[in-house]
C-alpha cells in the first residue's frame, strides 16, 4: 500500500506540494510499518504455553485462558508444521511481526531493507498497547528512538481502531514528532508479512512518479 500525503484529506493539493518542492529539496518519504494487529497465530502459541487442564489435549484449547484473541477451534497448519511444542513455547507472548524468520525477528527483514534506503527518511511502528513494550525494546535496541513507536491503545481486538484508523494515528504521531509533513511521500507496510527477495521499492517509487502520484 503507497500513497501519499499530498493526496490525502485535508492536506495540499499536488500543485501547492509541486510549487513548494521548487524552493527546497523534496523530503524523504515517511514510512508507517503496522503492527497493531492481533494475529490468530499468537493466540495459538499463547495456548501452547499453558499447562494441561486434562488428558485430551483438544481442552488445553477450549479452556486456553487466551483473552483479546478471537476464538480458536485448534492449532493451525502453520503452527503443527513450525516444530515441536517445546520449540514454539518459547515463542509464546510474542507479537507476530517479531517471530523468528530464518533466525531473526520478521520486523528485522524490514528493517534492514527499510532503514538503508535513502528514499525514506522516517519510520514509525504502530503497535498494539498489548504488544506495545515488545516493540519499544525493539526499537531501542535498534537505535530507532521511542518516540516512533505508536502505541494505538487498543488491548483487544474489540478495542482496535481499524487498519485506516492506525495509518492517521500514525501520520497524526509523524507530525508530532518531526513537524510540517504536508507534501511527504507516505509508505504503508504491514510489519508481520515479507516480500520475495526481488521486492524493488525504488521500482515503486519510480513508477508512482512516473504517473504524476
């Protein structure tokens, strides 16, 4: 998902943005990586990580005390294909975005991608106020300042905002943090999923200008 913030409600409109681009240098692209989510896949590694409540295995997952998940009637593919339920308990509490992928965290496949490319000049990561503390020691560790990562507020899925809700409480954070943004390139990308090898955002980028935005 691309788009960009001179196209959005309430902000210049593309003449103004290509007019003030003529006094100054174009800034780099904000990018928003959404994270707020609460995937069924840790509601079911939640669930391996409690102890048994009697001898068939199928009542660990009725009684699973896994509130703030939507209902789950068993183990998905993903996690009886991932390895033995002594492997995955340690994944438990988790949020998806920071579960291993060829041994690092998912986020960190973004991360890398994202945080050397000179098109982009910002990037922020919305949370969950579940998985809030998960992101924020991440990002410290990272060197990406507390400050963007944006804690949604929402503890359940009956508490989230919504994905379009999340992408303005993102923007509304980015201009908090670093000022007048109108004009900015906005790049949206969801957090717990990865692209092929070959995934070109300049190609993207290039096409988008290409067409005028």
């Amino acid at each position: 998902f691309f788009t960009a913030l001179s196209q959005l409600p309430g902000r210049t409109n593309m003449a103004t943005a290509e007019s003030s681009s003529e006094k100054k240098p174009k800034a780099g692209a904000i990018c928003l990586v959404l994270a707020a989510g609460f995937s069924q896949l840790e509601r079911e590694l939640e669930q391996l990580s409690l102890p048994a409540t009697g001898d068939d295995p199928s009542e660990d997952v009725s009684m699973a005390d896994t509130a703030g998940y939507p209902e789950s009637r068993g183990p998905s593919k993903t996690v009886s294909a991932a390895g033995s339920q002594a492997d995955l308990k340690g994944l438990a509490g988790l949020p998806k975005a920071l579960l291993p992928v060829a041994n690092q965290p998912m986020l960190d496949h973004w991360w890398g991608y994202l945080s050397k490319n000179r098109s982009i000049s910002e990037i922020f990561i919305v949370s969950n106020a579940r998985h809030y503390k998960h992101f924020e020691r991440w990002a410290t560790a990272r060197g990406l300042p507390v400050s963007r990562v944006v804690n949604t507020g929402a503890t359940a899925p009956e508490h989230g905002r919504g994905v379009l809700r999340d992408v303005e409480l993102g923007i509304r954070r980015a201009s908090q943090a670093i000022g007048d943004i109108e004009g900015r390139d906005l790049i949206v990308f969801a957090g717990d999923t990865l692209f092929f090898k070959d995934f070109d955002l300049e190609r993207i980028l290039d096409f988008r200008a290409a067409k005028g935005g």
